[in-house]
C-alpha cells in the first residue's frame, strides 16, 4: 500500500509527457482542462506540464490549449523546443518532428494582465523620453513598436530573427497570429524553436 501511494504522489509530482489532442471537437479543451489542474496542484510547485504535439494541426491545438488554459485560471509561461525525428520521406524539412511545450503556472491571470499593462506603459515613457544613451535598451521615440504578423508564408527563420530583434530593442514582442490559422500558429512555434539556435 504505501508503495502505491508513493507511486502516485510521484505520478502527480512527475506526470507522463502529455500528448496533443486528435482533430475531435473539443479534445483540445480537455487538454486545457487537464494543463491548468497540473499547473494548479501546489504538489507540483514551479515543475512544468510537458505537452508533445506533431503536426501543424496539432502544435496549433495545443497553443490554443495552454491559451486557454492561462485564461481560465493562473497565467502561463511556456517554452518550446523542438525533439527531431529521423525523416525517412525526406519531403518535408519539419516532417516527423515533434515540438515539446513546457507550461509552468506562476501567477494569475489578473496579476499577469497588470504587469504586462505596467511593462507596455514603461516601454512607452522610455521611447517618448530623449534618453538616447548607449545604455538604454529601447528605441527613441521616432520608432514604434511593430506587432510581428504570423501567417502561412512567413519563413520560421526570419521571423526568429526579427523576434530577437525586437526584443533587443523593447525588451518585448508582440507576435499577431491568427488562432484560426493552423500554418500560420505552427510557423509561430517553430521559429520560437529556431530562437535557442540564434541567441
């Protein structure tokens, strides 16, 4: 007995690696419900919940999962990596990888809005100041901060760097990604992924 209770208290400190819904209606919000319990569980502290997804449909399911996930409960914060598979067809340089989602729970929804509309409005009085010193991170009040549009099209590579670019310069970025976009929402991930090769 108390070895099957150890077994499932490290079942729930350390689960499984989840995987990412089917095209079933709605399977994708039984992941989000099942991310924001793990994330929920004082047990777990700052671990992660680790999500497997392949495939542009879906990589797309599971971004709209920890979305929703964020929204309905405590905030998320999420990596992405991606784990290569050996490409026996070769037609496709992204065919058979799989990208590794890991969502950690470190404030709530509330609390992560306020601080993300505090961070905007220092952004904001930075560019407008006429610090233009060598030291300051931020660009002078002739440039704007652009929101980086993801769609199909767009190369995973450029995009990473413009991502790094901006981020250099307002210690932030804006990635304006349509959710009903599965190509375009794949794309996002993958040049997340390609940001670890380029930093």
């Amino acid at each position: 007995a108390a070895a099957a209770a150890a077994a499932a208290t490290k079942d729930m400190v350390d689960p499984p690696v989840l995987l990412a819904p089917g095209p079933e209606e709605g399977r994708w919000l039984q992941l989000a419900r099942k991310v924001r319990m793990l994330c929920s569980q004082e047990e777990r502290a700052a671990r992660p919940v680790v999500v497997g997804a392949q495939g542009e449909a879906a990589i797309a399911r599971t971004l709209q999962a920890i979305a929703r996930a964020s929204e309905d409960g405590r905030a998320l914060e999420f990596s992405v990596r991606a784990a290569a598979e050996d490409d026996d067809e070769g037609q496709h340089p992204f065919r058979g990888d799989w990208i590794r989602f890991q969502a950690v729970s470190k404030c709530t929804w509330t609390k992560f809005r306020r601080m993300w509309d505090a961070f905007g409005k220092m952004r904001k009085a930075d560019a407008a100041s006429d610090d233009t010193s060598a030291t300051s991170p931020v660009v002078s009040s002739k440039k704007k901060q652009r929101k980086l549009k993801v769609a199909g099209h767009t190369q995973p590579g450029k995009l990473a760097k413009a991502i790094l670019n901006e981020e250099r310069q307002w210690l932030g970025v804006v990635l304006e990604v349509n959710p009903d976009d599965e190509e375009a929402m794949f794309i996002a991930m993958l040049s997340l992924c390609e940001l670890r090769d380029l930093a």
